[in-house]
C-alpha cells in the first residue's frame, strides 16, 4: 500500500483500487452467468437438499419404527412371561388348595375315627360292665341253687 494522502485511503484503511477491483470482479460474475443458470442451479441445490432432509427423515422414520417394533416385541415377551408367572402361580395355588382340602378330609377322618374308636371303646366297656353284671348275676343265682339244693337234700 502507499501512503501518499490521506485522499487514496478509505477509513478503514484499504485502498479504493481494491474496492474498484472486488466491483469488477462482481460484475464480471454477474455477467459471465446467465439468470437462468443461477436459478437451475438454485433449484438443483434446493432439490437435493429436499432429497437430503427427505432420505434423513425417511431414515429417521424406519429407525422410530424399527425401535418401536422391537420395544413392542420385548412387551409382549415381557407380558408373555407375566402370564406364564401368573398361571404357574395359579396352578401353585390349586394345588395348595387341593393340599388344604386333602388336609382337611384327612382331619375329618382322622376325627371320625377318634369318634368311632371312642363309640366302641364305650361300647366294650359297657358290653364288658354287662358281661361281669350278668355273670356275677349267674353266680349269685348258681349259689342261691346250691344253697337252696343243699339245704333240701341236707335238710
């Protein structure tokens, strides 16, 4: 740069051959393309942009529905596995159900039993208390004939 006044120098220091320059060189861009091929290539630009952002999107989309596919599948797995849980653990309780229930007949039983061998425990003791009754009765009765037998052949 040369600094021969103030004049040649714009303010923030750069020569104005330098703004004549970038000017020319502008022009010469803006005439050197048509209009039209600046358009075309704009809308080729925003076209694939478009085709970009739609690829992404469609990408995007697949990958949602990919994830949410198999977050679906690991719930239904998930739920399968709760009702395999839940019906073992129905079966579980049908069968302590079925344990109560034999529990309870068997105690039933059991009780009836207790009750019959305690009805025929009393009724042995009973036919036995009879049984020493009428025997002690058949001796008193056998010893009244004697005696009475003794006395009419003695007496």
């Amino acid at each position: 740069m040369s600094m021969k006044n103030s004049n040649d120098m714009t303010p923030s220091g750069i020569e104005p051959v330098t703004f004549r320059f970038l000017a020319q060189y502008l022009n010469h861009c803006a005439t050197a393309v048509p209009l039209v091929l600046v358009l075309v290539v704009a809308v080729v630009i925003v076209l694939l942009l478009v085709l970009v952002l739609t690829v992404v999107v469609v990408v995007v989309v697949v990958v949602a529905v990919v994830v949410v596919t198999v977050l679906l599948l690991v719930l239904a797995a998930a739920a399968a596995v709760v009702v395999v849980v839940v019906a073992v653990a129905a079966v579980a309780v049908v069968v302590l159900v079925a344990v109560a229930v034999v529990a309870v007949v068997a105690a039933a039983a059991a009780a009836a039993a207790a009750l019959v061998t305690v009805v025929v425990v009393k009724v042995a003791v009973l036919v036995a208390v009879v049984v020493v009754f009428v025997v002690v009765l058949i001796s008193i009765l056998l010893t009244l004939l004697f005696i009475q037998n003794e006395g009419q052949s003695g007496g």
